[in-house]
C-alpha cells in the first residue's frame, strides 16, 4: 500500500523560513510528478509547486522567490524550502505525487496535511 506522510509544519514568524517534507512509502515502483498544494481557511486549494521526475519545475505566483521545491528520488522524498514567509501563507499543506504501485497502474496520492501557521 501507498502512503505520502508530510512533515515540518509548524508555526513560524514572518519572515522566517520553514522546511516540509513528504515521504512516499509502500510497494513504489516508480514516483513521477510531485507537487505541494495548500488550503487556507475559507479558500479553495492551490497548487504551490510541483516538480517533474526530470527536476522542471512550476510555481504559484504568490510563492516565486521564497518558495523552493526539490526532491531526492532516491529517498522517494519531495521538500519544499519555505522562506520569507508571509502570514497569508498560513494553510494547510498537502503533498501529491503520482506513483506506479508494484502490479498496478499509475494512479495520484495525496498525503494527510501538515499545518503551517505564519503569525507574530
């Protein structure tokens, strides 16, 4: 079985930094695409950034120069490098990635969330 696990969340300072990370276990073949999205209290979710197995990138424009996604694949692990953070950064935030389970097809994860909260 699949399983993404976030962890890193907290509550941090404007302007301070932060570091998540999610962690894919389970019978994994293979982890192309991941990403962070978040969910901000009476907001839809939005996409923070992403990355591809060949390491492109995309990122909200909200986030572009404090944000920073990366990933070690052989650790089937994504990281997202929060700096200068700002208080309309506080959401939940959610990890996806798109596995090929061991004799199953492709198919999209999420983790369970992790919360940050940006605050003085």
């Amino acid at each position: 079985q699949v399983q993404l696990v976030e962890s890193g969340g907290g509550l941090v300072q404007p302007g301070g930094s932060l570091r998540l990370s999610c962690a894919a276990s389970g019978s994994i073949l293979s982890i192309n695409g991941m990403g962070w999205y978040r969910q901000a209290p009476g907001k839809q979710r939005e996409l923070v950034a992403r990355i591809s197995s060949g390491g492109g990138t995309n990122y909200a424009d909200s986030v572009k120069g404090r944000f920073t996604i990366s990933r070690d694949s052989a650790k089937n692990t994504v990281y997202l490098q929060m700096n200068n953070v700002k208080p309309e950064d506080t959401a939940v935030y959610y990890c996806n990635a798109a596995v090929l389970p061991t004799r199953l097809p492709w198919g999209n994860y999420w983790g369970q969330g992790t919360q940050v909260t940006v605050s003085s």
